[in-house]
C-alpha cells in the first residue's frame, strides 16, 4: 500500500511539471503610440556648448494640449492655442512629423529620441548649429501620458 501511495505522489509530481513546463506565457504586447496623448509639459533649451542660453518650460492642465494619433500615420496636435493635422511615421526610436502645404511644400520635424510605453510617451529633438563661438544647441522635449 505504501508502494502504491508513493508512486501516486510521484506520478503526480510528473504530471505537475509537464504541464506548468508546457503552458506558454502570453507575451506582453508591445506599447503602441496610437492613442490620445496629454501633454503635461514642454520644455526648450538653448545651450552654448554646456552652458544654457535660455530655458523655458510650460505646463499644461488637463485638456490643454494633446497629440492623438491613429492609424494610419495620422496624428492631430493640439498646443499652445493651434491644432494641426499631419501625417507621421514612427519607427526605429524616431518620430517624424510631415506637414504638406500646397505653395510652401513639405515641412518636417524630427524626433530623435522617443521613450515610449503604455502610459508614458516621452518625444525630444535636438538641433547643432555651428557657430563661430562653438556648438550652439536646441534642445525641446514634450512630456505626454495617456
């Protein structure tokens, strides 16, 4: 009886493994930027060099400001009092933004750095002009949750 009982257990116990081996995990699905983003800040810096030139930062209340982007590649801007509508595409950690006006052509604006996940997206750019007292730098990043 005790043979009996202690191959039960042991049968038991295999089983148990093969099937907690065997059950896949469901993968956590990518987050995506399509969605409504609040905008909860702005910042702007103009830098010489490591020295900052300027600094301005904006906060923004709830419905202030936002970015929604659907699919496809479209996304509507709503900030400081104007609301665009362009096309974008987003992919290797870049955004870019590309606006078509029929008398001044493309105009487009690169992101160079996105941090995204799914309630925090992060979108900065920075610009190098070469001057005759060194690197000048635009730095401007827009901070949004969903």
């Amino acid at each position: 009886m005790k043979n009996l009982f202690f191959r039960s257990v042991l049968f038991l116990g295999m089983v148990t493994i093969v099937v907690a081996c065997s059950e896949e995990e469901t993968p956590t699905p990518a987050p995506t930027i399509v969605g409504k983003w609040t905008v909860n800040s702005r910042v702007i810096n103009v830098k010489l060099g490591t020295n900052v030139l300027q600094s301005d930062s904006t906060a923004y209340a709830a419905g202030e400001a936002d970015f929604e982007f659907i699919a496809p590649k479209t996304v509507i801007a709503k900030m400081d009092g104007t609301t665009d509508t362009v096309d974008y595409y987003y992919a290797n950690g870049k955004l870019m933004f590309i606006d078509y006006d029929p008398v001044e052509g493309y105009d487009t604006t690169v992101f160079n750095k996105v941090d995204l996940s799914a309630n925090a997206l992060i979108i900065s750019m920075l610009d190098t002009m070469i001057t005759p007292s060194g690197n000048l730098f635009s730095e401007f990043t827009v901070r949004m949750t969903k």
